[in-house]
C-alpha cells in the first residue's frame, strides 16, 4: 500500500511539473514574441485600455 501511494505521489508530482513547466514556456514564448514585434515596429510598448476608466496604459508583464 506504501508503494502505492509513493508512486502515486511521485506521479501526481511529475505531471503538476510538466503542466507549470507548459505554462511557464507559453508565457515565456508570449514575452518573446510581444519583444519582437515591438523591436520591429519600434515601439517602446503596448497599450491596452482599461475598461473600468477607459484610459490607455502600458501592458505589464503579468498580462
């Protein structure tokens, strides 16, 4: 039963380790390609708008 719930442990490791590590390359590969479509238009960077005051800001990087 021990060895069960050690394997099941380990699985249930390795799986939340490959989703975070999925998660952290798609925003990894957003980040990139956000560079270099500012690099190529020359932009400093990209604005959204708030939809609450309707006012323009500079996109973080948590977006």
């Amino acid at each position: 039963m021990a060895q069960l719930i050690t394997i099941l442990v380990l699985v249930f490791s390795g799986w939340w380790l490959y989703r975070r590590f999925v998660s952290d390359a798609r925003k990894l590969a957003e980040k990139s390609r956000r560079a270099e479509k500012e690099r190529q238009t020359g932009a400093i960077g990209t604005l959204v708008k708030d939809p609450v005051t309707g006012e323009y800001r500079l996109k973080r990087d948590e977006e």
